[in-house]
C-alpha cells in the first residue's frame, strides 16, 4: 500500500539534512522529490524552526555548517556536521554575509579586490558564485548585504560601495542592488551618505521587510526590500556616542540600539513605534551583572 | 412557571465505515475533520467513509474524542495521549495517515508525520523501502553512484543506524 507524495513529503520534510540525503538512495521518484520538487523545498523551510543550524567559524573562518536536532533519546541537543566539502564552496576565507529563508549568502576574500560572494542552499547542498560588478580602482570599501522579499519570493543582495574619486574629494557611498535570478546585471539605487564605520557585512537588521545600517550617531539608513526606497530614520534624540560604540540589531520586530560606551553599564535602546524618534525607549543594564568572562566582548544584540 | 431543565440536544452524526459499520458521534467532535465539516454543511447526517476502514475508523474517532474535549487544563493529558496513540506499527500508521489525509484532521497528520519521521530518521535505506514498500528501481552502478554523491549521510560514526523494518 503505497502513500500519496504528498503524504510522503509531509513526513520526509520533518527530517533532519543527513536523514533526508540518506534517503534519496531508496528509490529514484524519491531521489528526485528531495532533490528539486518545490513543494518539498517549501515543506521543509516552513518547519525550518526545527532544525536550526550554524556556521562555525574557525580563526575567523567560517569552515564548518552544523545542524542542531532535538534527539528524543538523548537528554541533550545533539549537533551533527554537514560534511564541509559537501555542503560550502570550498574556500578558504569565508564570511557570513547574511542568511534568510534556508539560503547563506558567503563572501570569500574579502581582503582583495577578487573577492567574491556564493550562495548557498544547505538543504540541496548546492551553490553557486554571484556576478560581481569589475572592480574600479576608486573604490575604498565595499560592504554587503543579503535580504528576501517574501511577496515575490525574490532574494536581493544588497552592495553599499564607498568611492574616493580623488584625494581632495570626500567619500561617496552609493547602494547597489542584484535581484537573484531576475537582474541581469547591479542596479544603482542611489547615493547614500558615507557610514561612519562599515565592516565587510550589514548587520541583519532586518524590521518589516527593510534592512537598516547605522551611518554615525544621529541617523540610520534604511532599504525597503520591497520598494527599493532609500530613507533616513533617527536615532535616539540626543545620542552623542562614536558609532564604534554603537550596535544596531531588530528584537521582537523593533529596531534597537546598544551603546556601549559607558564602563558601568550597556544602554539598550527600543524603537517602540517604528519611524517615531520620540519613541526610543531605554534600557539599562549594569555591566556588573554579566558574567565576568563575557563583560569585554563586544555587544552584539542577537536572537536565540 | 415550571422551568423544565433545557439539556441540550446535542446533534449527532454517523460516520460509516467501508465495511458498512456505523459509529455515532457528536457534530461538534466530527468536525475536527474538514471532510466531514464540508459534508455537514451539505446537510449530510450519514457520512459514508468509503476510504476507511472500521479498525482505522475507530482509532480515528477516539483521537477526535480525546481532542474534542481539549481545555486549558488538561493539555498534559492529551499530551500523553498523543504519545501512546502513535505506538503502533508502521502498518497501522500508514493506514492511519491515509485515513487522516483523507479526512483532513490536521492535527492528526502532524502528530502522524512527525511519529513516523522519528521513527525512520535512523533506519538504513534498506530498512526504509520495507516500512514504504518501494522496491529499489536503482541500477547497481546508479545505487553507487549516488551513495558515493552522499557517502558522508551514510556513514555511521556516532549515529547508530537502525537496520530493522518495524
């Protein structure tokens, strides 16, 4: 007695990645059911809660991906490896760009001007290199980003190229942006004021639907993935830091802010109405009650 | 005024199983299974099952019962029913996820689904195609060929692989 797919597909999708590779040796209609059917894909990235998984870095690396599953008969959360030849381009320096929906984006190299940007599907083990646009001498810093719009099921990644035309002449910032599958080549958005401070990634702050980055300490930027509008929002009235004291990070949908500047303590501010600037709210936290061990580390607002 | 105690009348259905038999059961507990809800609407007060057989029907109605008096204070309860209500075999699962998928108890296909998942997650590709019945359609140079694309997911390192079908 046979059961339908669907049935199928509703109790393989509840597998974790290694279970789920296992199986396509059973048959061939399974092989190509957990290798490209969509609805499959779908199925398992709407129950992707279960099975969270992590990159880890090693010597600021990133080398491996590891799954972590639940295991009934073990008391603890067990990890299993994906295999890393398998599973990521095989590259030496690699960094999170950013992750959503069941893909990672990779940025390799960043330290060269050859660097370059993968995505990658761990659930199909597959990857492939994005077209990057040719590198111009002019450029000073390059910084990326990597977002999905969920109406359209489209996945952009974002490109924010600071420029020094010449010597005499200040920095321009302008943001580019690629449509996976859909653009042909990088669109620019438009010119955006110069970061204070930029590592190689945007953070993932990512509110409803529009991905956010600190230019210095009186104003965010904003990309609506949708609209593709570019806009400023403010940051707490008043706040005077250096933004390399400053971490921008999305909790519970809400935009916030830590500062930690202070040797006592770390001010966590809550943009409690999106857009309002009266609605930063703060929040104090006495460094004397965190861990000693953790107290230097940098403060990075994170979810679990 | 005399006041005659109203008890309510609660509305039965009889659901009839493909052996013929017949089960009477509450409206309101009944559906919790989309086929039937539709066919009440249509005004149906005898739903033939056609796709069920009276084992499966039974075990199906006693979950729908168990569910139907869910209250805050008695989640551990079901909770525990729930446990052992999928320790069957896989026959019987099988029957019952068809029965479920049929009937569109959600709840029930989740419980079903994720019960089998656990139970195959480290069973031997071997031990697989015997639970589904799926006879191996591979070559023996194309069965290679893909355990070697995979060899890694096969490998029994510090996970044990179940090799039995039950």
């Amino acid at each position: 007695m046979d059961l339908p797919s669907v049935a199928m597909l509703e109790i393989l999708s509840r597998l974790s990645i290694k279970s789920i590779f296992r199986c396509k040796t059973v048959c061939k209609l399974w092989y190509r059911l957990l290798t490209s059917d969509p609805l499959f894909v779908n199925m398992y990235h709407t129950r992707l809660s279960n099975f969270p998984s992590i990159l880890l870095l090693i010597n600021g690396s990133v080398q491996l991906l590891v799954e972590l599953k639940a295991d009934d008969s073990h008391p603890l959360h067990r990890a299993i490896v994906l295999s890393p030849e398998f599973h990521l381009p095989p590259l030496e320096h690699m960094s999170l760009i950013g992750s959503c929906n069941g893909f990672i984006c990779l940025l390799n190299n960043y330290y060269t001007k050859n660097h370059s940007v993968y995505i990658n599907n761990p659930l199909l083990g597959e990857y492939f290199k994005v077209k990057l646009p040719e590198w111009e001498r002019n450029v000073c810093h390059v910084a990326y980003g990597f977002c999905f719009r969920k109406a359209f099921g489209q996945y952009k990644i974002l490109r924010l190229v600071i420029r020094k035309f010449r010597w005499d002449l200040p920095k321009v910032a302008e943001l580019e942006v690629y449509t996976v599958g859909v653009d042909k080549k990088w669109r620019n958005v438009g010119e955006v004021p110069c970061p204070d401070h930029l590592r190689e990634s945007f953070d993932n702050v990512n509110v409803n639907g529009v991905v956010h980055w600190l230019e210095n300490c009186t104003s965010i930027y904003s990309f609506n993935i949708g609209t593709e509008e570019v806009k400023p929002l403010p940051t707490p009235p008043g706040l005077k830091t250096a933004s390399w004291y400053l971490t921008l990070a999305e909790l519970g949908n809400c935009l916030c802010l830590s500062d930690n500047s202070h040797s006592q303590y770390v001010d966590i501010w809550r943009m409690k109405e999106y857009g309002v600037a009266e609605s930063w709210t703060k929040y104090c936290i006495l460094k004397d009650s965190i861990q000693l061990d953790i107290r230097n580390d940098r403060f990075d607002l994170g979810k679990w | 005024m005399a006041s005659s105690s109203k008890t309510e009348q609660k509305k039965m259905l009889i659901l009839k199983s493909s052996e013929e038999e017949e089960f009477e059961i509450e409206e309101s507990i009944a559906v919790q299974s989309g086929t039937i809800k539709n066919m009440v609407e249509d005004d149906f007060t005898l739903i033939p099952l056609p796709n069920v057989d009276t084992e499966t029907l039974i075990k199906i109605i006693k979950y729908m019962k168990k569910h139907g008096e869910k209250t805050k204070s008695n989640e551990k309860d079901i909770e525990e029913f729930d446990k052992e209500f999928v320790k069957k075999s896989f026959t019987e699962l099988k029957e019952l996820v068809l029965a479920a998928n049929y009937l569109h108890i959600t709840s029930l296909i989740d419980l079903l689904c994720q019960a089998f998942a656990d139970r195959i997650k480290n069973k031997s590709v071997k031990a697989i195609r015997e639970i589904f019945g799926i006879p191996n359609d591979f070559t023996p140079e194309e069965e290679a060929e893909v355990y070697e694309q995979h060899k890694w997911a096969h490998e029994e390192g510090k996970e044990h692989i179940d090799h039995s079908a039950y």
